[in-house]
C-alpha cells in the first residue's frame, strides 16, 4: 500500500483527505516513480469541485495531481531509456498527490542533476500547455503576443518560450508582479477597467494574438476587439467563454504527446543555457494539499505552487 491525497465526493477543498492504496505495479510501457514533488495547477481544485464534471470523468476516490518529479522504482515491459534510480520528472493522468505513481515512459524525462526537486515537478504541464498554445495560436516571431496571466505558472513558463522565439509578449498582471514580468522579458500591463487603452499604450504597433491563461476577468470579447478576430484568440482557461465569444478553446489532448516531448526539450534547452526562470510562489507538503489547492483558487500567484512528498 501507498499513502495519497483524494477527494471521495466532489467539494470544496475540504473534502480532500488521506487515504491508502494499493501500490501500483508498472504495466508494458510504464513507470513506478517514487514521488518528490508534485505541481499543483487550476485543473486540480476544478476537477475537485465538480466544475469540469462534464468534460473529464472522476473515478472516487480520486487521486488529483498531473505533473510530478521523482526516483524510478521499477519499470514494466516494453521500457527502454529508463532504470530504477533515476531520477525523472513528467506528466501523468492523475495520481500525483501520492508516495508512488505510475506514468508512461514517453512522458517522462531525465531531470538534471542542476534541477530541484520542486522545480522540476513545475515543469512539465506549465511547458506542454504553453508549447501547445503557442503552436495552436499560430503565434509566430516578430508578432506580439497578449498574454492575460502572465504570471501565473503556465504563463510564466509560456511567455519565455514566446520571448525565446523573438516574440513581443505584452502580459497581464497585478502591480506587484510587474517587475517580475519585465525580468521574463514581458511588458506588463495592469488588468481591470481600461485595460484596452493600456494595451494599445503598451503595443502602439497594435496585438496580433491573444491567449487567455487566467480564465477570469472577462478578457475574451476584449481580446477580439484587439486582435480584430476571435480565430487570433485562445483560451485555456475558460470553456463557457470560448463558446459564448467563439473563441479557441484548448485543453490538451489533441497531439499531447508530440507536445510533452517538444516542451520538454524547449524547457531542459532554456535551462540549459540558464534562462529558464521558475518562481515557486509556495511550496508546502502533501499534508497540506487542500491548503495549497486554496490558495491556487484564490489566484494572484507569480510561479507555481508545488507539494513535497
């Protein structure tokens, strides 16, 4: 058995509790990983409170958690690239708020040794949702890039794939992150009321396409109006608003794996050359996952929030 975090019902962050599971065996193509550390992102609290209920099944009880880092264990069939003592990070299906969790091999990858723990577990879905984004939008170098949420963990991670490409991204966020924003390379703008006249401040050569990774605020019909058309506009962030402005919702699973590797390598490239920049706005641990599942709700976060195992 194996100690985790699962919510039995749907609910507030309350009704997240300890449980214990049997301790997964690898299948063919699969991976046990002793787990680190795990990213806590928005899809956690809104699978958790019922709101997606209509797009993405749960099974009680359920186990949240969809990026993580960790130690391999033991390693099924068919699994080539990885042995028992490495130490990877990557995505999976759910189940991260454990000790162990099984993933699929090709969507793990080897974590450098110049990497934390917490660092590495941020990574993964803040890069494939930003590689997907960006490739889905259509954004290309020389263009400007609106991006509301710029950030939060996805939109931290997304922007500096958008800069490394030669694109101008012009961000959304509150005062106190600005000049975090501005270190990302990003020109912030303050959202609320007026925003489109600070935008068109901020970009005098007008926005080309704009990417909605906060999900709040109402910046959809805002977004059109800059860009001139709802096809230059995303949303990840938002489904009832895609479909009422008829604006691009993306959410991951067209070509998921083509993304996952292409983020990966984009991301290991960055910090390679030491660009990539990780802000952790907290970390806490897997004890206290319903507290950081509050405090992800509340929003405002510069970085990720990640829970140590």
């Amino acid at each position: 058995m194996t100690k985790a975090i699962a919510f039995p019902r749907f609910g507030g962050a309350d009704v997240l509790q300890p449980i214990e599971i049997e301790l997964p065996a690898p299948g063919p193509g699969q991976v046990r990983v002793a787990v680190r550390a795990v990213g806590v992102n928005p899809l956690d609290h809104k699978l958790r409170s019922g709101e997606l209920a209509g797009f993405f099944p749960v099974t009680f009880p359920a186990v949240p958690g969809y990026e993580l880092s960790g130690v391999v264990e033991t390693v099924g069939a068919e699994v080539t690239g990885f042995a028992p003592g490495d130490e990877v990070f990557g995505v999976l299906m759910g189940g991260g708020y454990a000790e162990h969790a099984l993933l699929d091999a090709d969507q793990l990858a080897h974590k450098p040794a110049t990497l934390s723990w917490e660092e590495a577990a941020a990574i993964p879905l803040a890069a494939e949702t930003g590689e997907r984004a960006l490739a889905v939008l259509g954004v290309r170098p020389g263009e400007t890039l609106l991006l509301h949420g710029a950030a939060g963990g996805v939109g931290t991670v997304l922007l500096q794939f958008a800069r490394a490409r030669g694109i101008t991204v012009v961000g959304t966020a509150s005062e106190a992150n600005h000049d975090h924003l501005r270190e990302l390379g990003a020109i912030p703008v303050t959202y609320g009321d007026g925003l489109a006249e600070r935008v068109r401040a901020a970009a005098p050569g007008g926005v080309d396409r704009a990417l909605d990774a906060a999900g709040k605020g109402g910046v959809l019909p805002l977004s059109i109006e800059l860009t001139g058309s709802a096809e230059r506009v995303l949303t990840i962030a938002d489904i009832p608003g895609a479909q009422q402005y008829g604006v691009r919702f993306s959410g991951g699973a067209e070509n998921g794996e083509v993304y996952h590797r292409r983020a990966l390598a984009a991301a290991l490239a960055l910090h390679e050359a030491g660009t990539l920049r990780l802000p952790l706005h907290r970390v806490l641990p897997l004890a206290e996952a319903a507290e950081a599942q509050r405090i992800s709700e509340q929003g405002h976060l510069r970085g990720k929030i990640v829970l140590t195992v």
